[in-house]
C-alpha cells in the first residue's frame, strides 16, 4: 500500500493511501491554519474526538501535539481502521478506532476537544439502498441530501459529548448552506462560538461539477447561496434558473435594512422583481439600480470554506 507524506506546519505525517478512504485535501489547509496559529498548542493531557475521520489526519495532528488519548471515529468502518492504523504508523500509542454512524457509537467519554472537517458534498454516488457499500471513493465526501448530515449531528450534539470547557472545532463551507450553519451555532451554542477562519476556494469543474446542479437546486430553494460568481466588486450573485426552469439571479441585496436572500427576476420591461426565497414580492428595481449586481468578472464559480470554535461553559 502506498504511503503519502504531508507537512503540516513543523509537522510531519505520514498516512497510508486506500482506494476506499477519503484522502485529505480541505483538511491540510484546516490544520495549517490551526497549528500555525496556536488553536491546537494546549492538548496536552487531552482527550480528542476526530468526528469523521477519514484517513485519520486531524487525530493524528492532535495526537503528535500531546493529546492524551484520540478517538477516531468514521461511518466507514474500513476508514476507522485504516485511520487507527496511520496513527500508530505515526507513533500514537493511544488510540482507537471507532465504527459509528455520527455519534451513535462513540464511547460516552467526556472530551476536551470535538474536532472535525465534516463531509459536504450531497448525495449523489451513493447507493441510499447500501449506504455502507460506496465504490467510489468521492462518495464518502456526501452526508445527506443537502450535504448537512454530520455537521448538523456536532453542531446539535457535541455539547453533549464534551467535558465542562471543552471545545468543539469544525469545518463548514457555503455548499453547507451557511445561514443554516450560524443559525445552528446561535441555537445549540449561544454566545459560546466563534469564526476562527475563512477562505474563498474556486469551484474545481473536474471535482465539484457533477455536484453544481443539486446545489443551484438547493439555493433556489432558500436564497442561500452555495455557489457564486464575482462582479467587478466582488459581489456575490448566482444567475441560474428555478425549479420550474425560468432564469433568475439569486444574490443578497440591502432593500430596506440589512442585506437579505434575494431573488432577481427579469421582467418584460427590462427591469428586476426582487422576491424572498419564499416568492413574495419585495420591490421592483431598474435596470440601472445600482445595487443590482454586475457582469461576472470570469466564468469561475466559488465557494467559502470556513472554520468555527465553540466551547462549553468550565
């Protein structure tokens, strides 16, 4: 079996390739940033949870910063072994491997930290009938049918999992849907959570393409947008269609208050209905209104990738 290595700041890890585990990508710019900034510098004596582990490099990092012990847990039983199996190719003693279906099988331990970078992608290769038989290997990158399903479990369920000061770390993105995400941080953990992280990624045609059209679905549904385009000042703005297949833009625009999930409809005059996700009708805007957005600057879509902290009250 091949063997990878990837530098994670000063550090080194070595991790063994499987055609059947999720190999890290997002998850090497996550642990750049929080080992580079010191996020990570106080697990020593810690208990760690890596909540969708995958090839087991978030624990591992954790691990060779001196957290006591690491639970590695992922749907995939095949990754929770092979992710146990690069920890102690990487000299942690103390670790194990756990099956579970989200947090169904974790052993109840009170952990200092819940650390993640949860799965985003909707379904789409996976066979809904043998979830747990997935032949291609992006397929273990979906969780549900908007991409929510694990990071909807930590965001709702962690706290519960976590000792008195203990701290939930995780990745999300704008493909999540990203008011639903800080909706759920208000809710589950008021005045207790932070961003910590954000960054603007191009849509990868060859990678993200197949995925494109469940998510323009998706934001024509709730004005949350998943993807986007860039005008000439950087605008965020989706021209698309709607379910029904008529063209429409879907944007965020200041109306009366603060900027709001809009969606731009064209009409016979030249100029814009502007409606709510829910299509009622908010006002009519020329066609040279400025906050209109403009021409995209490039044909590349993108997306946010974000991280959060949150933490129990000690």
């Amino acid at each position: 079996m091949r063997t990878q290595q990837l530098q994670i700041s000063h550090l080194t890890v070595q991790l063994m390739e499987h055609p059947e585990v999720w190999s890290p990508l997002s998850a090497v710019e996550m642990l750049s940033f929080l080992v580079e900034h010191g996020i990570l510098k106080a697990l020593d004596q810690q208990q760690v949870l890596d909540f969708g582990t995958g090839s087991g490099i978030v624990g591992i990092v954790c691990g060779l910063l001196g957290a006591t012990s690491v639970t590695l847990s992922d749907y995939s039983a095949i990754a929770a072994q092979v992710a146990a199996a690069n920890a102690r190719q990487n000299g942690l003693t103390n670790v194990m491997g756990v099956q579970s279906d989200r947090f169904q099988q974790i052993p109840p331990t009170p952990y200092d930290l819940v650390i993640s970078n949860p799965p985003v992608q909707p379904w789409l290769f996976t066979n809904l009938d043998q979830p747990d038989n997935r032949t291609q290997v992006a397929a273990w990158n979906e969780a549900g049918a908007d991409g929510r399903l694990v990071l909807d479990a930590l965001l709702t369920t962690a706290m519960q999992f976590l000792g008195p000061g203990g701290r939930l770390i995780t990745s999300s993105s704008s493909r999540h849907g990203h008011r639903q995400t800080l909706n759920l941080l208000d809710t589950y953990w008021p005045q207790r959570w932070r961003q910590i992280y954000a960054a603007q990624h191009a849509i990868l045609p060859d990678y993200h393409g197949p995925y494109i059209q469940i998510w323009q679905h998706l934001q024509a549904l709730d004005g949350d947008l998943r993807i986007y385009q860039l005008d000439e000042r950087d605008r965020r703005f989706a021209p698309q269609t709607d379910a029904a297949g008529n063209p429409i833009v879907i944007t965020e625009l200041s109306l009366s208050g603060p900027p709001q999930p809009t969606i731009l409809r064209l009409l016979p005059s030249g100029d814009w209905a502007a409606e709510s996700p829910q299509g009622d009708r908010l006002t009519i805007l020329s066609a040279q209104d400025d906050r209109l957005p403009g021409k995209a600057t490039s044909e590349h879509w993108y997306y946010e990738y974000y991280l959060f902290e949150a933490w129990r009250e000690g």
